[in-house]
C-alpha cells in the first residue's frame, strides 16, 4: 500500500526566463521566495506555496536524476473565494491572459491562467479545503 500523500509538496515547472517569472511568481501571485544551500540562484527558484512550494528551473538544470523536465505545468491553488475581485484585478493589473471566472456545480469559483511561459495555473476558490 503506498503511503497517503497529504498535500503537494513541490510543483516544478521548466521556464525560458527565470528573473520574469521571479517576478510573476512574486508580484502577480505574492509567494515569497524560499533560498536554501546549494540552489544556485541563475539556475533556478523555489518559493513557498502554504507549507509546500513551487519550483523554477531553466532547461537542463533541474538538480534531480532526470536534468530537463520537459513540458509545461498545471497547478491549482486554493484561494478563498471572497478573494474572487482580488485575484481577477491582479491578473488584470499584470495583463495576465485569463479564462473566467467560472463556477463548478457546487458553486465553487475556477479562475484559469497563464504564467510567462504558458504554464496553466488555475485559481479555485473553496472554503472546505478537506
């Protein structure tokens, strides 16, 4: 049986311009950036994401046994959702393409981005985070 994965601990995702996405994973969603022994800072980011993180890497430099994830990312996070205005005026502020907002049969808000390289990020706002 394998173990029970509790939350996401780190979503990484291969980007062309790391100081541009510094500044989208910074100013556009305000994760804070984590530094720690041995990331050198021109080859990638990290920043903490709740008590997990999100992970930056150009091409090729990814410290793990595969080197070149490949690929694009999709990553929901949880706002809440009386965030809703907040997060659609940010988007807008920073001229990020966006779909919606939309509500699942439950009610419950999906907003649907980009980031710089055209990961798919996903806003979903719920108050029951079981």
């Amino acid at each position: 049986m394998p173990p029970r994965i509790k939350q996401i601990a780190e979503v990484a995702v291969v980007v062309t311009d790391l100081e541009r996405s510094r500044r989208f994973y910074r100013e556009v969603l305000g994760l804070q950036e984590f530094h720690y022994a041995g990331l050198k800072e021109d080859e990638g980011a990290t920043f903490h994401l709740g008590n997990g993180y999100v992970g930056l890497w150009l091409p090729g430099k990814w410290p793990g046994p595969v080197t070149d994830l490949g690929g694009k990312a999709h990553v929901v996070f949880y706002i809440d959702p009386t965030e809703e205005d907040s997060a659609l005026a940010t988007l807008r502020k920073h001229q990020v393409k966006f779909w919606g907002p939309r509500y699942n049969e439950s009610g419950e808000l999906h907003i649907d981005f980009e980031d710089p390289d055209g990961h798919m990020l996903e806003y979903w706002g719920r108050k029951d985070l079981r």
